[in-house]
C-alpha cells in the first residue's frame, strides 16, 4: 500500500511539473566559479524549445559561458551579434524576467579532468566570430551550445562534449513548419540528424550538476 501511494505522488508531482532536481535561489553570481555554464529559460514555447529537450524538462533555448577576471565578471556566449564577452548584469537583465517566466539555471562541470583555464581560453580566442544562423558545425560561424561543445577540454585537450545529431522535429516525429519555412528560406534543406549539439540537450549532459537558479 505504501509503496502505491508514493508512486502515486511521484506521478502526480511530474504530471504537475514539479521539479525533480533542487537548486538554490540566488540573486547574484558570486557564487558561480570560473567556466560554469548558464542555461536560459524563456518560460514560453520557442521555435527551438519546440524541438529540443531541457533538463527537468525545461525549456532552455541558450547558454553561456560564465567568466570572471581582475576587470569583473562576464558571460562568453554566441548570440545574434556574434561571439562575445557580456558583462555579467547585462547578461542577466536581458535573460532574467521580472514576471518569472524568464529563469536563469546555473550548472557546473562535474569532472576531475576538465582543463578550466584552457577550456575559458578556447572561449575567448573565437570572440568576434560571426553567429551560425544556420547551425553548421563545418563553417566558421558559431552558435550558442556550440561554443560550449567546441570549447571545453580535458588536460589532454580532448572534448568533453561531443556532436549529437540534430533536432528539428516535434514529439511526433515531424519537422517543424518554422523550420522548413526557415531553412526554405535560405536555399537549404533542413539539417536534421546532422551533427551539432542544442542548449537543452547540453543541460542534460550527466557531468554537469545544477546548482542555482538566478533571480
């Protein structure tokens, strides 16, 4: 009897969304150390999120790349203007919404051979490449959760992360007509299944533990 009644509350607990993993409400990053990532969420459904899966099934569409040195803290991240070093409040102001739909989630890399200060140095040297908007991992442009994949090494300088095939299909197994429509628009074929990596299947690599939650 016991034992119904407690998978009857975690059912119930995931039907109703209710987090499965614990993180601590902070206001501010001075807890976050050097090469921590920060996931955003949107709270709304996305062209990106309509496709990907997030950690605790959250629907995270970015991450970056927390970095601090003697002038202050910064986030590394790939957006529409290309790969560059944000200040940390800018970086937050615009991910982080006074509604509570905008979350910012914070996870460190759980692994004894991971190679911070190359990994943030492998970071920095593609700042001022231009954004991939077309997600391909073969050209000189970048996007979001690719500079991640790309970036962080162990102290052999083998990636941590590797390319998984790529995602733009719904829960039925149908590409999305957002992304028809916008690879159509280019000339191109949707990539799906080509090597890349997304956001939110980043969130859900086993050797990054999350920790925090932004407010």
């Amino acid at each position: 009897m016991r034992r119904i009644l407690i998978i009857s509350l975690l059912t119930f607990m995931v039907m109703q969304g209710f987090s499965q993993i614990t993180l601590r409400h902070i206001t501010n990053t001075a807890l976050l150390r050097e090469g921590d990532l920060m996931f955003c969420a949107s709270g709304k459904p996305s062209a990106i999120t309509d496709v990907t899966r997030g950690i605790d099934e959250m629907g995270i569409n970015h991450v970056a790349i927390f970095h601090k040195d003697k002038k202050g803290s910064y986030a590394i991240e790939a957006i529409h203007k290309g790969v560059c070093m944000n200040p940390i409040n800018s970086f937050i102001n615009a991910n982080k919404g006074n509604d509570g739909n905008k979350q910012i989630i914070t996870g460190r890399i759980n692994c004894d051979s991971i190679d911070i200060s190359k990994s943030i140095k492998n970071a920095l040297k593609y700042i001022g490449r231009p954004y991939d908007f077309y997600f391909e991992p073969s050209d000189s442009a970048i996007y979001c959760s690719e500079l991640v994949q790309i970036s962080f090494v162990d102290h052999n300088g083998k990636l941590l992360f590797y390319t998984i095939p790529m995602s733009f299909h719904n829960k039925s197994g149908e590409i999305t007509t957002f992304w028809k429509d916008y690879y159509s628009k280019g000339g191109m074929k949707v990539p799906e299944g080509a090597p890349g990596s997304n956001p939110g299947e980043l969130s859900r690599e086993k050797i990054i533990k999350m920790l925090y939650i932004i407010m």
